[in-house]
C-alpha cells in the first residue's frame, strides 16, 4: 500500500495516561496555546469555501470554550500542544455564541472531504465519531440515568450508583468487497444512492463472523456470489458517518452468476475497466466518492495494482 485512506492517520498523540490526568487536563484547559475545534450537529466549523479548512480556537476563545461546558473531547497532542473538539449541538444556531457569531459556516464532512488536506479530515473525522458519540450516550442505556464526562470524554459512567456502568465510543466493523471474474469486477446499486453510482458490496459484521466469514455471507446474501478462493484483506478506513470501521477486500468468484437480493440491491451487474475508465461520472453511470475505501478498491484494481 502506498498511502493510506482518507480519514485515517490521525496526526496527533493518543495518550491514554493523560486523558486520566485532571491536574493536567485543567492545565491544559486553561493553556493559551491549547487549540480547539467546533463542531455543532455533527457539521465543522470551517473557513474557506473552494479550498475549505478547520478553524481551530486558541488563546482566550479557546479557553472560554473549554472552561463553562463538559461537551469538550481532548483528541491528543501534537508537538506538545493539546487539540480538543467541543460540540456546540444544543443550540439552535451557532451565531447564538458570541465567539462563533462571526464564523458560522458549519460544513458536513462529507461534502467537504476530499478538499481537505489529509491530515484535517483525519483529525476532523475522529472529532466528528467522538461528538456522535458522546450525544448519543448522556443517558445509560442499561438503566436510563444521565452519565458523566470521564476520561477527557473519552468514557461516560452511569450516575446511577447502584448501576455505574462505564461506556466507551464504540466502533461497528463493515466489510466493504471488490469481487472480481476474469478481467471484470461487480458492482451494485442501492435506490437511496445518488442516481447513478455503483459501488462496491459491504455489510455489517454479525456476532460470531469473522471478516472473512463476513464477506462471503455478505456476497451470497445480495448477489448469489459464490467464490472461487479465500477472500483477500486490503486496507482499512475509518468511517465516521456515524461510527464505522470498514474493512476492505478484493475476492475471485468462482462464476459470472448472479442472483439479485431486491431487498438489499436495486441491481448489479459486471464491469470491464474500460468501461469505468469511461465512465461519464453523472446520472448515468458514477463510481463511488473519491474519499471512499470503496473508490480505493476500484481505482487500484483500474491501475493494475491488485490481482485477487
């Protein structure tokens, strides 16, 4: 592998110890040089439109932000400076603060991705799944008590004495599938995807699967794919929308049959690589979003880098 995927990589130092250290961690609150970035609804706060990048607080702002709320994650450290990620969710419009009321253009990272530079949508993506988690979790889901901030947000453990049942961020593993037969490749299309795009197959983990058991289940269930040998693991990215983990694979089937899941797939079909070399990138016929481990598939297999 040459280069990683888009949103891992994170740049910064993930320090367990210190996320348990409160002297330090207060320290670090209240250091002007900490930096910290805004999130609110699951969109970043970014300058820049054409050429988009994350704004990051320091200074007083930053200290203000961090000092009145427990909304604030600490993502680690990175040449001995501290980058925290607060989510300013609960209010109805960011200019409501008087330190975002002069820059409020919150962006959905999925939009802005690819324009990043690598290491800020790493950093931005880790922030996003960590903000998504921890709203998802004030409340304890075995007893339905509040829960508090621990760990530099990193853990939330139950108030409920008689329950105190410790949470951490969770991460769903996906395998996501390039099959390949001779010199064509399948791919599928869902209905709720933008008209046009194909990509490649994937699912969810089950309790009990290994990835590999994963991936022919998976291939059977929606195509009727039957393979011709193991399935072979790629790379890996992360994949914050919401909290997943997707695992990639190339695999050889054993045929060209198909056998449509309706309920999973509205169609698929195979592939030459001239035909997704030509492919008119609009509402005909697209390939999945260049930020996507599912487009890293295709593209190395188009560029002759893999053979499965």
């Amino acid at each position: 592998m040459t280069h990683s995927n888009y949103y891992a990589d994170v740049p910064l130092e993930r320090d367990d110890f210190l996320r348990r250290d409160e002297s330090e961690l207060a320290r670090l609150r209240s250091d002007p040089l900490s930096r910290v970035l805004v999130l609110w609804r699951d969109k970043h706060q970014v300058a820049g439109d054409d050429q988009p990048t994350p704004i990051w607080h320091s200074g007083k702002a930053a200290q203000e932000l961090l000092s009145d709320s427990e909304n604030w994650i600490l993502l680690g450290t990175r040449d001995g400076l501290a980058h925290f990620a607060i989510d300013m969710s609960h209010l109805t419009n960011p200019s409501e603060h008087s330190l975002l009321a002069d820059h409020t253009n919150f962006m959905d990272l999925r939009s802005i991705g690819p324009l990043l530079a690598r290491a800020d949508s790493s950093v931005m993506a880790y922030a996003r799944g960590m903000v998504f988690w921890t709203r998802r979790n004030i409340f304890c889901g075995a007893c339905g008590e509040k829960t508090k901030h621990m760990s530099a947000g990193h853990m939330r453990k139950c108030t409920n004495i008689s329950c105190g049942l410790d949470h951490f961020p969770r991460t769903d593993p996906a395998v996501i599938v390039l099959v390949i037969h001779d010199d064509k490749c399948l791919l599928g299309r869902q209905k709720i995807w933008p008209k046009g795009m194909r990509s490649t197959l994937a699912g969810f983990l089950e309790p009990g699967e290994s990835l590999e058991e994963t991936v022919v289940r998976e291939l059977h269930e929606e195509a009727g794919v039957r393979l011709a040998t193991a399935p072979i693991y790629q790379h890996s990215q992360p994949w914050p929308f919401p909290c997943s983990l997707m695992v990639g694979f190339y695999a050889r089937a054993a045929t060209k049959t198909l056998i449509v899941n309706t309920d999973e797939l509205e169609t698929a079909d195979w592939f030459s690589r001239e035909e997704l070399l030509n492919s008119p990138e609009n509402e005909s016929f697209r390939l999945p979003r260049r930020d996507s481990i599912a487009r890293r598939l295709i593209d190395d297999w188009l560029s002759g880098g893999v053979s499965p």
